[in-house]
C-alpha cells in the first residue's frame, strides 16, 4: 500500500475526497447598528456585525469563492411573539437586501427559526409552558417568506417543529415564490456543541432545553425517518447537524437519498479546534483541513462551517 503514498504527487493523484470553497456555506450573525463588528467570545474571529459590515465581509468571501453565506439575526428586541422573525424590516431582511444589492452573485441563504427572536428564548410558541408546534408553524411561514421577498435564494428552517417544511412550502407557493428552495435542518440533535453559537445569537433558552423538539442523539433510525419526512414534506436539501459526531448519520443519508445532503460543522465543533489550536495543542490549519475532508468523505455534499475562509484560504 504505501507505493501510492511515497510522493504528495502520488497522494494527490489518488485522492478520493476533495474539497472545494465552492461546497462551504459560512453563517454570519447580523446585528442591529451601524460600524459595529463585535466579536463573539466563545467563537474568536466570528462577529455580530451590523448590515454595512456584513456587506463588506460578503464581498471578501464572494472574492474567496465561498458557495454561499446563511444568515442569522439578532434583533433590537425580543417579544413573546417572535416578531422581529418575520418583520419585514427585521435584521435578516434588510441584511439580505443588502447583501443582494451590492454582493450581487453570492447565494445567500436565510436560517429560519424564532429562537434568536423571543424573549424566551425557545424555538416557538410558548403555550402552557411547553412549545406548541403547530402554532408555531405560522410564524415560520411567515419567515421564510419575509426572507424571500428580501431576496433570500435559499431558506433553511432549523426550529425542529414538526410540519414546518409542507408549511413553508405551501406559503412560499401561494406568496409568488414557488422557486425558492428549502434545505430543511432534517436531522437536527438536542447538542450540546451548539453552545458557542447561542452566545453568538443570544438565544440560550431562559428555561427548560430543546430536548422536546430537537432530536435525541442516541437515535439514528430516527434521523432516517425526520429526513425522509422532510422531504415528502417538499425540502429540495436536507441537512445532518452537528456534523463530526454524526458522521455516520450523514453517510446513511447520503445512501439513501438522492438529494443533496448538507451537514452543519456547528459552532462547538468550531470553538474546540480553535481552543486547542490556541493552547498549541492541535495545528489550526490541519485540524481544519481534516475535520472538514471527514465530514466530506462521509457524503456531505455542502458544508456549513464558520471556517470557511481559512479553508478556501488553504485551498
Ligand atoms: C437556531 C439554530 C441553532 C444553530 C443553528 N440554528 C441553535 C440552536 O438550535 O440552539 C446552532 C448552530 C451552531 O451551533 O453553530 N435554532
């Protein structure tokens, strides 16, 4: 075997899995004002970034060949309601106008969900103390679409309400936006890597977890059922998320499905490498590079990952 590794050209010619910064969706936290660029703590080189900012930093990453931004929102308020979700003028709206107007070319895709937007916190409607998943669905329709008539090429809803996707669907046909596709969050866990990114989008829930709606990662065959659902549903993409625990999930996916599967390299899976990297415990740059070529090799055809400059960098 080790005839074909002796050289880097040898290595290169026989290399199965290959990336490029075409296949990288990077999310981007858009905030209220103007000027502001305020890192987030937990995730070094990741800002809150008001709309002129973000413009810019669009146009560098368009310039890097990055597929595509997905674009979360932090609002000036938070309500009962969610409000700012679906406001036309919210945070994710004007944001996408912005890019769209002066990033003209690079895809922008639209998280769809409420957590960022209530004041509790949660994904949806409280009623009884516990989120009402059917109520909820009104809201998400009313997002997507909000984010479509700004402009948004893609919507991903990432709430785990059961229902969203036919919701979603059915209101973007009837709204005049019959094209616009969704890559439903299909296979999303209750995660504990996810907590960077709620310090990110200040949306840690206020009480109680996620666990009565994001799914349990002990359940694989379960995954198989959400993605199928989904796409009965009329998603056009599916997505696993986190990525690096799931990979056998992403590749049971990619078997059995033929649409393209995108896979979520979430925030903690971010944070750790760069805590690491930053202890002088792991090389950044190869800690990027492999991590990146897993979750690849494990059928994922699009890779969400807040490393998406370094990669295309290295590429
Ligand atoms: C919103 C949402 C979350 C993430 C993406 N969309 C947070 C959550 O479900 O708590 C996590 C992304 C990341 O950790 O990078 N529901």
């Amino acid at each position: 075997m080790r005839r074909l590794r002796a050289t880097a050209s040898l290595r290169d010619l026989v290399r199965e899995t290959r990336l490029t910064p075409s296949q990288f969706i990077l999310p981007l936290f858009a905030c209220p004002g103007e000027g502001v660029r305020r890192e987030i703590g937990a995730m070094p080189g990741n800002y809150q970034m008001s709309v002129d900012e973000m413009v810019k930093e669009c146009a560098e990453i368009r310039s890097l060949g990055i597929g595509g931004v997905i674009l979360f929102g932090i609002p000036e308020t938070k309500d009962e309601t969610a409000s700012g979700a679906y406001a036309e003028d919210g945070i994710v709206q004007r944001a996408v106008r912005a890019i769209k107007r002066d990033v003209p070319g690079l895809l922008v895709l639209t998280d769809v969900c409420n957590c960022e937007y209530t004041s509790h916190g949660h994904c949806g409607k409280i009623v009884n103390g516990d989120v009402d998943n059917d109520a909820t669905l009104e809201w998400l329709a009313a997002s997507a679409v909000s984010h479509a008539r700004a402009g948004a090429d893609i919507v991903a809803p990432s709430d785990m309400m059961d229902g969203r996707v036919a919701a979603i669907r059915r209101t973007l046909d009837a709204s005049g936006f019959p094209g616009v596709p969704i890559l439903a969050y299909a296979a999303k866990f209750a995660s504990v890597f996810y907590g960077p990114f709620r310090e990110a989008a200040e949306s840690a829930p206020q009480f109680g977890d996620r666990r009565s709606y994001q799914m349990d990662p002990a359940n694989g065959r379960e995954a198989m059922r959400e993605i199928e659902l989904d796409l009965e549903e009329g998603a056009d993409m599916i997505m696993v998320k986190p990525a690096m625990p799931y990979l056998d999930l992403i590749r049971q996916a990619r078997d059995r499905f033929p649409v393209p599967v995108a896979a979520y390299q979430v925030s903690g899976e971010f944070s750790m490498i760069v805590a690491a990297a930053r202890n002088g415990w792991l090389d950044r740059e190869r800690a990027i590079m492999e991590t990146l070529t897993s979750i690849r090799r494990a059928g994922a055809d699009i890779i969400l990952t807040y490393f998406a400059k370094d990669a295309a960098r290295l590429l």
